[in-house]
C-alpha cells in the first residue's frame, strides 16, 4: 500500500475488517431489552416515601396542632346523614402551605401533584383532592388566617423567640390578577356596563326558548359568566368616586381616574421596572431579632404614607403590647402618623431634607443649613420634634440599619416564593393569600427558632437522636 504523504501519512491505514465484530457464531447475541408495557406492581407505603426531617412532615406536624374547629363544624356530613365525606381540612390546609413554600400558587398544579409528587402525595394520604375544594379553602378562609397568624405569632412570644424590641414594616407593590388593559374610565365603564346589561338580558331570552339539554348546558355558562362580568363592572363604577377623590387630593384631574374591570378593588400603581399596572401594596411587620412577621395587611393605595398607625394597632392587638421602636423607610413617617403612635412605640425613619430658604427662582434660593432638618419646626408637635432630634444620634442611625437587614429579607423571601403575582380578585381573597404567605414564611422562622412548637418535644428528641 503506497503512503500518503502530509501530517498523518506515516501512519498505517487500518484494515476493514478489524472494524467489523468478530461473530463468535451465527446466532444473534442475548440483549437485555426495555419492555415499557409490563405492568409492575410495587408494595411500597407513603410513609416510607419521605425522610423523617422532609419538610412535608413540618407542615404536617404544625398543620396538626392548629386548630381547625370552625371548619370541621361546618360540616354537614355527620353520623348517618346523607352527603358525602368532607376532605379533611388539615389536608387541605397543609397543602396550601407547602405549596406556598414550593412557590406554587395555582389549585391545578397542586390537584396534579397531589397525584404525581411523593411529598404531595404523603400529605394527600389516599384523599383525592381537586382544584375547586383548594381554591374555595384559600378564598374563603381569611378570618381563620388571621386567628392562625395571631395565635403563630402569640406560641413564638410565650417562648421568648419575639420579643418585641424592634418591629420593621414595609411594603411591596404585587401585581394583580387584572391587565393594564382592564382600566377604564367613567364613560367607558358606563357603556361597557351598558352593553353587559343586554347580553344578559339576550342570553335569558335564548336559554328560555331552547329545550335542548347541551344548548341549556352551554347557555347557562355563558349567562354566568356574563353575570359576572357585568357585577365587576358595576364594582368599579362603584370604586370609581374614591379613585376620583385621590386623583383630585394629588393635585390631578379627576376624569383621568380608571377602575380595573377585571379586579375592581385593584389600583394602577407605579411598579419597580418604572410601569403602572393594576397592583396591591402588600404590608408586611416584622420582628427584627427573629424576622418574625407579626402584622399583614394590603391597601389599595400606592403610597405608604398612612400605613404605619393601622399596622402598629394590629401588632399591639395581636399580642397585646406595642413594640418598643417602630422602623419604616421615608414613605411612612407624616407628621399625624408619628402622632398617632407617640407614647405606643418610637419611630425610626429618615427625616426628609430641609428645603431650600426664601427666594421665588432657584438662583435666590439660600441652601439649608447642615443638619437644620433634625432641629424642631415651629408647627411641630412633641412627638414629631423628638422624632427629629432621635434620627440626629449615631445610636439611632445603628438603630435603623436592622430595618432593611429585616423587612426587604422578608420581602425578598415572599417573592422568591411566588409572591409576584397575585391569584386572586378582591380586597378579601388578596389579604388571605398575603396571610398564608405569612403563616408559611413564619413556619420556617419557628421551625428554626421553637421546633418544639411543631414536633413536640419527644419528637424533637428522637429527629435528634436519629440526625
């Protein structure tokens, strides 16, 4: 064979057959085969399917101890009166709260990992769940939010892991469940008002005259939901005067107000990418040492100015006693708010600069004095001239430090859980999702501050022994 001559032509040119596999034999070799048709049966329970520290059993054992009563005596099927078995409440309400540390947020999802999912499954135990039972028990359970929220953050004070001593609130706008392109104005929402009157009234007409069995199936759905259009609409005409009345106390043209037709109870907010869209301002109160969050409520207005004494009320009612400082950022502190809590608690915020002297252009102006903003006004009250002369010590700006060290983690944590975008519609239903959030961003906080408040203490003794 005549050598090539280049980079490889020295090497020898392998010959075709030592390529080939030598047959030991004409039959066919015996392969091990996938066979994806078997039918398999495994013997396998679920609770051999988790590890004894999964976090599905934290949410099991605190969903345990909590107490469900008012759901359970809603129930109507009892002893030998006819209705089905009700699902278990614990069932439902412990896979609300794993799902929320999942960052999951929508009943369809959990309804098909209740099925597929070894945590969810375990949870579940056999009971079939479905997407309407988890979305009735999330939208029509605020007030048993609320009670377990107080009486979460009550079990971690009797322990001494909130101790009260420092409390920072903030807010975070969350994008509702509606379009930008939902807000309309006054005559728009009056003739869309209009026109869902009449496809209401047509769609009686024709559910009257058709006898078919699918037609009156098919119609009926149509009518609901137009029914239910027409309601939102006349929510926000109905909301429309307030959002007036804001645009006109801003210094606005009141015609410009919209109402969302999708979410009436939603306000066009400025979001952090500069935008507006229909949003809520989700408040969050936390506990500093042990970021701990200890009041929830949602507004729907766009600023914090005048959220700091409602949130102080709810604290001091939840566990009896107002914390000993209150830290907000700059949107909080007006005047008639740091009067309002004055002998309650000690506000840490940032005094806003002092303005410029005299002078009608910007040249005649005299610049402010260094550190004249701290020194008291004449128009202001005790408490507001105490507030200034405080955030003037090096004490209270270490102080102030804990507040983003505490209420944009917990911020941060609500949204890497899901919270970027709300599920519901309504004032009700949003400040009951912003309340399971809680409960379960609290659950973590006492699994590592009071797990014996959720295992009990055998338990915490034998996840010790086995660790």
């Amino acid at each position: 064979m005549q050598e090539e001559s280049g980079l490889f032509g020295q090497l020898p040119v392998p010959q075709a057959a030592a390529a080939q596999p030598v047959a030991v034999s004409g039959e066919q070799p015996r392969l091990l085969q996938p066979n994806r048709l078997q039918v398999e049966l495994r013997a396998s329970d679920l609770e051999s399917l988790l590890e004894q520290d999964h976090r599905a059993r934290l949410v099991w054992g605190y969903v345990e101890r909590q107490d469900l009563s008012a759901l359970l005596n809603a129930i109507k099927a009892r002893g030998a009166a006819p209705g089905r078995k009700a699902i278990d409440p614990r069932v439902l309400f412990a896979l609300w709260l794993y799902a929320t540390l999942d960052g999951v947020a929508s009943g369809r999802e959990i309804a098909r990992l209740s099925q597929e999912h070894d945590a969810y499954r375990w949870i579940c135990g056999g009971v079939s769940v479905n997407y309407h039972a988890l979305n009735d028990f999330r939208s029509t359970n605020e007030a048993l939010m609320d009670d377990l929220l107080t009486s979460n953050v009550a079990a971690l004070a009797a322990v001494g892991a909130v101790r009260l001593e420092r409390v920072a609130q903030d807010g975070m706008r969350v994008r509702a469940n509606a379009g930008a392109a939902s807000l309309r104005r006054k005559p728009r929402l009056q003739r869309h008002l209009a026109d869902a009157r009449e496809l209401v009234q047509t769609l009686k007409k024709q559910a009257k005259s058709d006898s078919g069995l699918a037609g009156r199936r098919a119609q009926t759905a149509q009518l609901r939901a137009a029914q239910q259009r027409e309601q939102r609409i006349a929510l926000a005409l109905d909301w429309l005067p307030e959002l007036e009345a804001a645009k006109r106390r801003n210094g606005d043209k009141p015609e410009q107000a919209r109402a969302s037709t999708t979410d009436a109870d939603a306000t066009n907010m400025k979001m952090a990418d500069g935008g507006f869209r229909p949003a809520y301002n989700v408040q969050l109160a936390s506990d500093c040492a042990s970021q701990v969050i200890v009041g929830v409520d949602v507004t729907t207005a766009g600023s914090d100015m005048g959220q700091m004494s409602p949130m102080v009320a709810q604290v001091e009612q939840r566990l009896g006693r107002a914390p000993e400082q209150w830290l907000v950022d700059g949107g909080f502190p007006a005047h008639a708010q740091i009067d309002a809590v004055a002998g309650k608690t000690e506000v840490y915020a940032p005094v806003p600069r002092a303005k410029p002297l005299r002078g009608k252009d910007k040249d005649d102006r005299d610049p402010p004095a260094p550190g004249s903003e701290f020194e008291p006004k004449p128009g202001d009250s005790q408490a507001v001239a105490q507030w200034r002369q405080r955030m003037n010590t090096d004490a209270a700006r270490e102080i102030y430090k804990e507040r983003a060290a505490t209420a944009e983690c917990v911020n941060t944590q609500a949204r890497n859980r899901g919270l970027q975008r709300l599920p519901v519609r309504g004032l009700a239903k949003v400040l009951g999702v912003a309340k399971l959030y809680a409960l379960a961003h609290n659950l973590m906080r006492m699994a590592a501050l009071a797990p014996r408040l959720i295992w009990g203490i055998s338990a915490c003794e034998t996840i010790a022994s086995t660790a």
